[in-house]
C-alpha cells in the first residue's frame, strides 16, 4: 500500500519518524506547513497520516467521525482501541488518546478503495493553504502569525451513499471560517464522486491561533516562502529520481 513508507508497524505499534512524516506530508499532502518540517522544534506528525493509517487497519465505514486530540512527535509509540465496534481510538503506551473515531454502517476493508479514498482527500486536504485559506481571512480582515503560522487539525466527518465504488475522487463544495479574538476555526465542505455521481459527503474543521489583523505584504511574503519551500522539495525529488 502507499502508506507503506510513510510509518513503521510493530505488531500493531505504530510509529513515525520526522522523515516518513515529512515526506507524507509534501509528497502526499501537498502540505507545507511549518510543523510538519524535521527540523521543526515544534514538530508534529500530520493528523491525516494518522487518519489514512487507522482507516488502512480498520477500513472505511459509511458514516465516520475522527476527532483529534493531541499532537505527536517521533517519540510517539500508537496503537488502537477497540471500545467497541463502532468506537476506536489511537492511543499512546499510556492510554492517551489521540485520534477518536466513531463509526457506523457497512464497512470495508477493500486497500485498493482505501487508498484511493485516502490519497484523494489527503491531496485535496493539502490543498488548504494558500488556494482556501487565504481568501476565508481577507474575508474576515485576520490572518495566521506568518512568522510561527500554526493551524491544527479538529475534527472530520465523512458519510458515503454506498461503499461498492471504484475510484472516487474529492471536490470542494464550501468553506467557512469563525473569528473570536486571537482565535479562529475553518471548516471545509466536500463531496466524493464517481462518474459524476455524489457517493460521499465530508466536512473537515481547522482551527487556527495566534491571529492577527490582515496584512496583504505579509500574506504574500508567507504564501511566497511556502511556494518556494514547495518548489525546492520537488526539485529535490525530481533530482533523486
């Protein structure tokens, strides 16, 4: 499976190091996010690798809730929590829980459709900074800290028609954001289709800190770094290819 690289799994432990997250998160995701970098000293592992590991271990059920509670690091050692069947968790040595998933309907555990499902929202989940997120905070006249931008998983629901499908792929059909203060949250809606047709619905929510009034000169320098940082790891690719 593609995931395959990106995690290690020792009988039902799952780890990550900076690299394998990384990588997922720019060669996946298309994320660039600050966090996900290995020299990070804040650094986290991207929550939708978390998520598209759960769903290649457990599979993919009509209606799905996963919340997230916590960030990991390399030192993280997870493995998952069956409270019951329609309640599973990812949880440190400890019992932490960091990733909640509620579940109910049919379920699959078909990886060729898991994969693609997972790819495809990871790569339109990627897609959030700059073409989504910076029109929602002109919108609002706020912005992120573009010297430490921090925006973090919350939440995402997903609730499929059917589950016989082949190859369904991921598109945006509407983004909001809330401002309170220094704080704020931005949730995207989306649809799965297949030959045309809507087999799916998802909504992801974000939430962001540290805001402050929005300055176009800052936006473009951040949105200028992240398209260079992007440019750079693919030209680092292509050359090890």
């Amino acid at each position: 499976m593609f995931l395959d690289t990106y995690y290690s799994d020792k009988n039902g432990e799952f780890s990550f190091t900076r690299e394998q997250a990384s990588n997922f998160a720019k060669r996946i995701a298309g994320d660039f996010n600050p966090i996900h970098d290995e020299d990070n000293k804040r650094f986290c592992v991207p929550g939708d690798l978390l998520f598209s590991v759960l769903l290649a271990n457990v599979g993919i059920s009509q209606k799905m809730r996963v919340s997230f509670a916590g960030m990991i690091n390399e030192t993280t050692q997870l493995s998952i929590a069956t409270n019951s069947e329609s309640e599973l968790s990812m949880v440190d040595e400890k019992g932490k829980d960091y990733l909640h998933l509620s579940r109910s309907g049919d379920t699959t555990h078909d990886q060729d459709l898991i994969a693609q499902i997972t790819k495809s929202y990871v790569q339109f989940s990627g897609m959030n900074f700059p073409h989504i997120m910076v029109p929602l905070m002109k919108s609002k006249d706020i912005m992120i800290n573009p010297t430490r931008p921090l925006v973090v998983y919350e939440s995402m629901e997903l609730e499929f028609s059917r589950l016989d499908l082949k190859c369904p792929h991921v598109e945006l059909t509407g983004s909001d954001i809330d401002v309170d203060g220094k704080r704020g949250s931005v949730t995207l809606k989306f649809c799965f289709k297949e030959n045309g047709e809507v087999v799916g619905t998802g909504r992801k929510r974000m939430v962001m800190s540290g805001l402050k009034p929005y300055c176009q000169e800052g936006i473009d320098d951040l949105v200028y770094r992240f398209n260079a940082k992007k440019e750079q790891y693919n030209n680092l690719c292509a050359d090890a290819v």
